[in-house]
C-alpha cells in the first residue's frame, strides 16, 4: 500500500497542476469552495510532488538565500510559570 507521500508523488501533471489551482484560488474548478482540510490535503499533495520532481528552486515556497533571519526556524520560548 502507498503512503500518502508516495501517492502525490505520482500524480500525473495535469491533476498536480490543477491541486495547485485550487489552493491559488481556494476552490474547485466548479466553484466549490475548498474546506481548510482540502486544501492542507491539497496542498502536502504539491508540496511531495514537487520534491520527487522539482529542484528547490522551483518548488512552492522557496525562499531565495533560505529562511528568514539565516538559520532554522526556531520554538518559541516556554511560556514562564505561574508563581
């Protein structure tokens, strides 16, 4: 059985290209608006097909020089007690 990932990575172009679509705009091409789940469904599909097919340049979401403020993204501090 394939994983999810292996799935998206397999998808023909013209139905990743159409994933992409409906996340730019946020409906189906019928005019369905997508829920919150679909298009974060959506959009992990484009984001494993584009690592099995794209060079990180080309991919959704590259940041040229890489993350903001030069280093890896970072958690935020555990909030104090209370005393």
């Amino acid at each position: 059985m394939k994983t999810f990932v292996e799935w998206a990575a397999q998808l023909p172009e013209e139905v990743y290209e159409g994933l992409v679509r409906a996340v730019e705009l946020g409906k189906w091409p019928d005019g369905t608006r997508l829920t919150a789940e679909q298009r974060a469904l959506c959009l992990q599909a484009v984001i494993a097909y584009d690592h099995r097919h794209k060079p990180p340049e080309a991919r959704i979401g590259y940041l040229p020089g890489g993350c903001p403020g030069g280093g890896e993204p970072q958690a935020s501090p555990a909030p104090a007690a209370d005393e």
